[in-house]
C-alpha cells in the first residue's frame, strides 16, 4: 500500500471512530487526537521520520429525560421518533443513541432547611427523608450524601450507599437559624457533584426540602442555577410552606427545578411530604435518554438552549433547558 492510501484508510477510522457514543455522562466529549506519519519529500523515505498530528473535536449532548401523559403518568414505551429535539434552536446534526434508561446509577444529594422557618415540620421532614433513602438507594449500586443547611450548610453524612450511616446524617440534623438555600445549592453541585466524572452513565440529582425563602446567601439564585446545570444535575424541590399560598420560597424552587428538568412538590398535609419523596424515587426510575451531535457547535463556553417536545399530543415532556458549550 502506498503512503497516500494507507493515510486515507487512517483518517477515515478517525472519522468512524469519532461517531461512536460517548459512555461519559459528561454534555460534550473532549478533542481527541491521533499522530500521523508526515510523508517525506524524498521517494523512498521512511514515513516516520516526522509526525502530522491531526485534531479532532468529538462533542456529543447527553440528555435525561421524562415524558408523561395529561394525567401525569409516565409514559415508558416511547421511541426515537416519537420527540422533536433543538439544541441551540436547530435540529441535531446527528442523534447517536436513544434509550429507556430505567436503571442507572443514582448519585444523590439530600439537602435539608434546619432554619427555624421550618420548625414545625422537622421531625416529620426527617422520617421522610429517611423513608425515602431506605426504599430508593441500592448497596454497592447508588451512593448519597446529607448535607443540612440554615445560615450555613453542613454535610452530616458524605457519600456512601449505606443507608444506616446515612439515616444518622439525617437525624443528627439540627433545627434553627436563616435560610441559605443557594449556597447550599452551590456548594453541593460544586463540591459534591462535579468533581468526578464517570466512566458510564450516572443519574446525579438533588433533592432539597425547604420553604424556599433564602434570606442568607451569598450566591444568587442564577450562579445556584449555573452550577446546577454545570455539574448537570436534576434538582427536585419538596416546600415545607404549609401556608396554603403560593409564596415567594415556592417560585424559586419551581425556577430551579423547571431548569435541571426536576420537579418542585408543594405538599399541603404531612402525610404528602412521604408521596412527594415516593414520586420523585418513582421518576428517577422512569428516564430516556438521548445523545447527539449539535449543528454549528463551538467550544466558546456559552449557554445553548435545549427543546425536547413530544410529536404525540397530550404527552409532556420535562429536561433540563440547556447547558454551558466547553472552552477550547
């Protein structure tokens, strides 16, 4: 074979191989690289006397997803071609892999409001806190942390899958002060949730209970936002307002939720608080996910928007609304 086919045979591997599915839960795959031996410009020569190195950047978006029908039930047997996907307002160049994602590893974060506005509720939050871990996370399969928060957060139990140790994280929580519910947002997706990045697929979620009212951060909701959807995590919100108004508290949960493509609870009664916790272990067990190749896509670190629609009617579908493009 001669130098300009046996290049040719290469190159086109490097294009085959770029289109394989990222197993990385990450939103964009990283440029990859392959050397090449430079041809010589004498006839004869050995081609590895020098190296052409050729760049390639593989992005791929990975997103989880549910779809539900006008009763709010969710729907399991959907295909490919059943949804519209946009990202950054333009159809995918190409949609690598579409699944039922019923099983994925689940990395959670239970974040807990210990301030005084929610007193009444504590103990009753707790044991449903404590009920919902039992039933939800699998040993040497799932992991999670507690991380209690007021005027300031604190993590009582760091990740582990057992569920005894992390039952004592819940009740060694302590009721009292202000609410810094975005600092704990923040620091649990920054410190919790980023760091680490899988060799396979992961469900990472963070499930807050509060009433909603910070009076104490020091971040703002939109950095909260932005880390959240950084680190993509799903963020579901369950309201400790027991006042029976749609308060202040309760919009920005539904903001943040609505964004991660979570679900924000408002139960009423204290028995709702264990059915919110029931369908939230019910939904994590209830995905799709899709992976593609973005049109026109630049690592130039900005925000792209994301649009999933179910072509069905009477059927609903909840994401995350977007995600932050990598920097070269």
């Amino acid at each position: 074979m001669n130098y300009t086919n046996w290049c040719r045979g290469l190159l086109a591997a490097v294009v085959l191989t770029a289109g394989l599915p990222a197993l990385a839960q990450s939103p964009y795959v990283a440029a990859s690289s392959l050397a090449l031996p430079e041809a010589s410009p004498t006839t004869g020569s050995d081609p590895s006397d020098s190296i052409l190195t050729i760049k390639k950047r593989v992005s791929e978006v990975n997103v989880l997803f549910i779809a539900t029908d006008h009763h709010g039930k969710f729907v399991r047997n959907l295909n490919q071609g059943d949804f519209s996907i946009l990202d950054d307002h333009k159809p995918p160049q190409a949609i690598v892999n579409f699944r039922r994602e019923t099983d994925l590893p689940l990395e959670l974060g239970l974040l807990v409001d210990t301030s005084g506005s929610v007193h009444s509720r504590f103990d009753f939050e707790q044991e449903a806190a404590v009920s919902f871990l039992q039933h939800t996370l699998r040993a040497n399969f799932d992991k999670a942390f507690v991380m209690g928060f007021s005027s300031h957060s604190q993590v009582t139990q760091e990740f582990t899958d057992n569920v005894q140790l992390l039952e004592t994280g819940v009740r060694s929580l302590r009721n009292g002060g202000g609410t810094a519910m975005y600092d704990a947002i923040y620091r649990a997706c920054r410190e919790k949730l980023s760091k680490e990045r899988s060799d396979h697929p992961v469900r990472r979620a963070i499930i807050v209970v509060s009433d909603g009212e910070d009076n104490q951060s020091e971040v703002t909701k939109a950095m909260a936002l932005e880390m959240a959807q950084r680190a993509e995590v799903i963020i579901y919100a369950i309201s400790t307002d027991d006042s029976g108004l749609i308060l202040r508290g309760d919009k920005a949960m539904q903001q943040i939720a609505d964004a991660t493509g979570g679900r924000a609870f408002f139960p009423f009664k204290m028995k709702d608080i264990k059915n919110s916790f029931a369908a939230i272990e019910d939904e994590l067990r209830s995905q799709y996910v899709v992976s593609y190749k973005p049109a026109d896509f630049d690592a130039d670190g900005r925000y792209r928007s994301i649009e999933i629609t179910a072509l069905k009617k009477d059927l609903q579908v909840r994401a995350r609304k977007g995600y932050y493009a990598p920097r070269q």
